[in-house]
C-alpha cells in the first residue's frame, strides 16, 4: 500500500506531462484522416457521377467538408469505444487514446464539436436528405457495428460494412437531394468489397484480434474458410462491379477497367487459397484498396468520356 501511494505523485506528474504534449495532430490521428481521406474521395466521385457536367463549387467544399467531420466524429468515437482492444494489438497500442495521451471524456468532446459542425454544414449549405444519411451511417458504424457486432459474430464486417459503404450515396444526395438507383449500385460495390478486405488482413493480424478478443472470421472458423470466404466474395464482388455497364451507367470503358481488376483481384484470392500465406494475405489487402480507387477512377472516367 505505500509503495502505491507513493507512486501516485510521480504517476500524476506523467500524466500532466502528458497531456502538455498533447498537439493537434494527436487530435487529427484520432480522426483516422487516411480512412476519411478515402472515404471522401469516393463521396467527391459520387457527386461528379451524379450529373452529366461538375457540381457546383459549394456542395463539392461544403458537401465534403460536412461528411469529412462527421466521419472524423465517427472514427473518434470509435478509438474511445475500442480503448481497451487498441491497448493489445501491435497496430493501434500508441494510439492518443489507447496510450492516455487523450482522455476518453476529451476524445467524445472533440467527436461531439465535430458531428456538430458536420450536420451544421449539411444542413445549412447541402441538404437535410444528405445530412441525415451522413449522421445515420456516423452511428451505424461507431454504435451498431463498434460497439455491438464487432464483438459479437465473426459476420461483423459483413453487416457493419453498410455504414463504410455509404460515401458514395452521400455525395450522390449532396448534388441530386435524391436517393437514386445507380447510386445505390455505388454502395453496393463497396459492400461487397468490405469483407474479401478486412479479412484478409484480419488472417494477417489473426493472432492480435485473437488476443484482443475480437471473433473475426479467421479466429472463429480458421483460415482455410475465411480464404474460402474471400475467394467467394471475391468473385461476387466482381459480378456486382459489372452492373454500372450492364445498366447503361458506363460504357466500354469502365467495362474493361472493372474486368482487369476485378480478374487481378480474383488472382490474389485464389493465390491466398491455396498458399495460407500471411504475406500474401497482407498484398491481397493492399492490393484491395488499390482495386477500390482504381474502379471508382475509373469508372469516373468513363462518364466523363461518354457523358
């Protein structure tokens, strides 16, 4: 008892040095901006594929300034909620929050101004429809899916990939004020990407989701059947690239496009299975996000060739 009490001067005088080295950029980390930067880039390609010409100046800055800092609001929230998970895993152990640098209470502060400059921004420059759809998939993703099926069912990513998925559509409704069919075909694409993604890097990373508790589908079924998984997803992903040609969205272009990658993506699937090997599942992953920007590029391209 007396070693503890006397450790308790020198264990605040940490903290305070803490916390006054504590800078933005510990804030802006906790916005993951490299995940926000992706998701806004599929928002800005949504709305240029909403019209035949370019949006406005305004929705392009506004829209995407709104849906940035409710999605920085999210990935806040999502760092205080996983707090204790991101202390034993290799990748996120040094994390603002993860390490105490920034206190919880700080973090959900900071998350609350952003969620409510973001809805401020759509609300009054874009629209209500865009505006709600954003707040609904903030929740979706820091509520529904990290605060409940993260933890409970190793079809996480698969039911919470809905909230990643809606970037897209955001921007779509930022420019039209509508819901429309081929921006839901958008948000299907990136649902069906989602999980051949994560779980190749969750077979990458088994041992700490294993260690942090977390039932992804390689610590509950195995590899083999989460490469299965991949492989069939993989080419599901790939029928439902090829919808925006089949539906008149696209010309010949993107159908070119979506059959290379999609065809070099099912090449790095198949390679996973039949190997099980944790490098190969990390190239998978990276080559995952390339795939993804490189559809969306491409596909843009081709409206603005054929439009």
């Amino acid at each position: 008892m007396s070693e503890h009490v006397e450790r308790l001067p020198a264990q605040a005088s940490e903290e305070r040095d803490q916390s006054a080295k504590i800078t933005w950029r510990d804030f802006l980390e906790l916005t993951k901006p490299t995940v926000v930067a992706m998701m806004i880039l599929t928002s800005v390609i949504g709305m240029l594929l909403a019209t035949s010409g370019v949006p406005g100046w305004e929705v392009l800055v506004y829209g995407n300034l709104g849906i940035a800092l409710l999605a920085g609001a999210a990935a806040v929230v999502n760092h205080v909620v996983d707090q204790k998970i991101d202390t034993v895993m290799a990748r996120t152990r040094k994390r603002p929050v993860a390490t105490g640098k920034i206190a919880p209470l700080e973090a959900l502060l900071f998350a609350t101004v952003l969620a409510s400059a973001g809805m401020f921004i759509l609300m009054w420059q874009v629209n209500d429809l865009t505006a709600w759809l954003t707040l609904a998939s903030l929740v979706g993703y820091a509520g529904v899916y990290t605060l409940f099926l993260k933890r409970m069912t190793p079809q996480n990513i698969v039911i919470g990939g809905l909230a990643g998925a809606m970037p897209p559509l955001l921007g779509w409704t930022a420019v039209t004020g509508q819901v429309e069919g081929h921006a839901l075909l958008l948000v299907l694409i990136i649902f069906a990407w989602t999980p051949p993604h994560f779980w190749a890097l969750a077979i990458h990373r088994k041992e700490e989701y294993a260690k942090a508790g977390i039932p992804m589908l390689p610590v509950t079924h195995g590899n083999r059947y989460t490469e299965l998984h991949i492989l069939l997803y993989t080419l599901m992903l790939l029928a439902v690239s090829l919808l925006p040609f089949v539906t008149g969205m696209s010309g010949m272009i993107y159908l070119v496009g979506a059959l290379a990658l999609g065809l070099r993506f099912l090449q790095y699937a198949i390679r996973l299975l039949r190997g099980d090997d944790r490098r190969v599942a990390l190239k998978t992953f990276k080559f995952s996000i390339t795939y993804l920007m490189a559809l969306f590029v491409v596909l843009l391209v081709d409206h603005f060739v054929y439009f």
